[in-house]
C-alpha cells in the first residue's frame, strides 16, 4: 500500500499547486513546416461585427498545424466573393487557398456567406450561407473552419467540439476546485462543478451529454457522472481506498475504472445500466488508467507489474492481457486514436515526462513534446492533435501538439494553472 499511497500523493500534489479559474488562451509555440499556406481575407461587414468571424476562422487553421495563414499586412487585395478575385495576384503570394466572405445583419441575424478557393486551379471549391444570431457567431466560425478543414484535407474538422479541464483558487488548505468545460480554442468557459476538495480525471461520454470525474467532496475518491444539461449528477462508486479514471465504453453503456477495494487497484466494468462491477486484472501490481479500443473489444490500462509502469492490453474475447509498450522504463495513459491503429501516451527519459505516440502495427515510438513536465493526453475526436498537461514555469498549462509532432501549441490561464483536460467528441 506504500506505492499506492505515493501513485495517489503525487496526483495530488499535480492538482494543489495554487490554480485558479479563468478562460484559457492560445499561443502558438510552434508551426509545421509542411503547413499550407492560406489567405483568410476579412469579411465584407466584418468590422461591424462583435466577434471577428474571419479571425477566428484563421486562429483555428494555424492552431490546427495543418495550415499557415498568411499576414493581413500581406494581403494585396481584399475581395470579397470569388467574382472579385484575380488569381494571379494571389499566386504571385504563394498562397494555396483563398478564403473571402461577406456578413449582413438581417435584423438582429447575420448573414455570413463564405467562399474556399483553389488559388493555383482557379477554381472555387466550396461555398455556403450560414445564419447566425448574435451569441452563435464563434459557433459559426467553428463550423466554417470545420467544412474548410475537411474540404482541403479530407479529415473532419474539431474546431467545434469542447475541451473539459480541472482548475482550482487559492493556496494551501484554502482551495476552491471547479471542473469546467470550454470551446477548443478555449473560449466559452463555464463551471460545471465547484468543490472544495479534488476534482480529477473528467471523461467525456460517446454523445457528448454526460461527464464522468473523480471527485474526494465525501472524504475519498467516489466516481461521479453529471449531465451536462441539466447539471443532474448520479455518484456511481464510494468504495473504501482508490475510485478513479473513469473510462466511457464506445457505446456509452459501460464505464471502466479502477478500483482498490479487493486489496491492490484492478480494472473493473460497471454496467450503467445495472450497475453491476465485473473484475478484469488479477495482480499482485497497480493497474489503473483504462482506456476502450473504439472498436470496444478490448482496452488499454497502465500496470507497474513489470516492475515500471508499462501498458498492457487486455482482449475481452480471451480475457488475456499482454505488455504492448518496451520502449523506455515509463509509460503510462495510454490512449487510442480514433482509428485505433496508434496509442498516444506520457513517456519518460533522461530529461522528464513527454508525449509519445506509438503505432501499433509497428510498435514504433515516436516522441511528441520536448517540455519535461507533460501528463494527461487526450486525443481530438479527429485524432489530428492531443491536448495535455504540462508545465510553464511554476504554473499548470494546457498544451496541445500535432499527432506528427510538427505544430504545437499552449492554452494557459492568465490567473494560475489548469490541469486534467480531456478533449470532447463530435458535439452534433
């Protein structure tokens, strides 16, 4: 029970150090070189505008890594439908894409009309009108960078999905935790849950309605799940020792978690439904972190049973569990892409903790982040970035990087640190 007590200690100690609750921003650490380059032209109307729906649009193609931008100081023209475009101008500026626009207020209602353009084919790819009120105009954008994701990459795009994450107020016995949700860009924040003692490991359901998080508000760890429209919150496990890192079943029907209640912490299945307990592992070791494949027949956790933290996957067909990671003495939150051919993971070496993924058909490890204080992964619902914790200084930041490495970026609080993120699926 001694390393299980330090496991639980140091997940503490990552959670008290004086956070604080505020809206996230974003700062680009650093850019692809293979990034297509983009002109974003502000829309005909858009200075009337209380959000800037073309700055938006190009906030989240840079943040992605897949796209740059280019300068507003480099545009040579500003049109602002496709009849207007003289395309040689625009590839004279290296410039891949071309995106123009115009937005009318129609009585209280924005008429946005956008427009994606092929600069070296001369060709207008994608076009639409999108109504929105006043309040939905960051939703609206979301959404216009979404279809221009997909159109010029052929993946779906994840600007419009959410990001929840734990922050707390104050210092030493004085702390005010809250569990709060936010647009990916980091926007939008809002607080679904206040406490005075720890909140961790937020999971978010397949659908998108329901969080599950670990919160010690009775005493001890107990899971909870709290929907997210009504705020209804239903405690799920109070069982004397461990009760953490809850895990959705891809069908939303079960969850897995770890618990500690038979001695040493194993992974078990609740059934939502019936609330019955199933125990997979068996050890004398901690096992811990469940993670569902997508296809749901089988599941990743993290086990000290080799002697180091290592993961392990678990078939449910033959109920067998096999080591999947050798390379490095560390690794652990293991968690799928959604193809499910790659597991993202927290990796040790000589110089700290960082992000790895590693493909599974070739058991190859590559190296993600360079910081030395990362924990938490969690993968965008289009698999293209990884969102986690990490370190600036003496505070907590959210970091997200590219699922190549290639582009990274940060979203810290302006007030303190922020910890436990956990990137939404598909809202829709």
């Amino acid at each position: 029970m001694k390393r299980l007590n330090l496991w639980t200690a140091a997940l503490l100690l990552m959670l008290c150090a004086g956070m604080a609750h505020a809206e996230l921003t974003i700062e680009i650490t650093k850019g692809s070189d293979q990034a297509i380059p983009i002109a974003i032209v502000p829309m005909e109307g858009g200075d009337e505008l209380p959000q800037e729906v073309s700055r938006i649009v190009s906030n989240d193609l840079e943040r992605s890594g897949r796209f740059e931008p280019l300068s507003q100081n480099s545009l040579i023209s500003r049109p602002s439908s496709s009849d207007d475009v003289y395309y040689q101008d625009w590839q004279q500026l290296d410039s891949d894409y071309l995106v123009v626009g115009k937005v009318k207020n129609q009585g209280g209602q924005y008429r946005i009309q956008y427009e994606l353009l092929d600069v070296n084919g001369e060709d207008r790819m994608l076009g639409e009108v999108v109504t929105s009120s006043r309040d939905q105009l960051r939703d609206s954008a979301h959404y216009i960078s979404d279809q221009i994701f997909e159109e010029i990459t052929g993946i779906r795009g994840a600007f419009s999905t959410s990001i929840a994450y734990v922050t707390a107020n104050g210092v030493g016995d004085n702390i005010k935790y809250t569990l709060n949700i936010a647009d990916a860009d980091g926007h939008n924040n809002q607080e679904i849950l206040s406490s005075d003692e720890p909140i961790m490991s937020p999971a978010w359901s397949p659908d998108g309605r329901k969080l599950a998080y670990v919160s010690f508000e009775t005493g001890r760890p107990s899971i909870y799940v709290q929907n997210l429209s009504t705020g209804q919150r239903v405690q799920l496990t109070s069982f004397e020792g461990i009760n953490g890192a809850p895990a959705w079943s891809p069908d939303g029907r079960k969850l897995a978690m770890s618990l500690s209640k038979d001695g040493q912490p194993e992974i078990y299945v609740m059934d939502l439904g019936s609330r019955d307990l199933t125990r997979l592992t068996h050890s004398d070791a901690i096992d811990t972190e469940p993670e569902w494949a997508p296809n749901g027949r089988s599941l990743i956790f993290t086990s000290d049973r080799s002697g180091n933290p290592q993961i392990y996957r678990y078939n449910l067909g033959d109920e067998q569990a096999q080591r999947i990671t050798f390379t490095g003495s560390y690794n652990s939150r293991g968690r799928f892409n959604p193809d499910g051919d790659a597991i993202f993971m927290v990796t040790r070496d000589d110089d700290g903790f960082h992000i790895a993924r590693q493909d599974l058909d070739t058991d190859r490890m590559t190296v993600l982040t360079d910081s030395n204080w990362d924990e938490s992964p969690s993968v965008a619902p289009n698999g293209t970035m990884v969102i986690f914790a990490t370190q600036e200084g003496t505070r907590g930041v959210l970091g997200a990087v590219s699922d190549d490495g290639s582009a990274s970026f940060r979203l810290p609080s302006p007030q303190g640190d922020v910890r436990e993120p956990a990137w939404s699926p598909f809202l829709d």
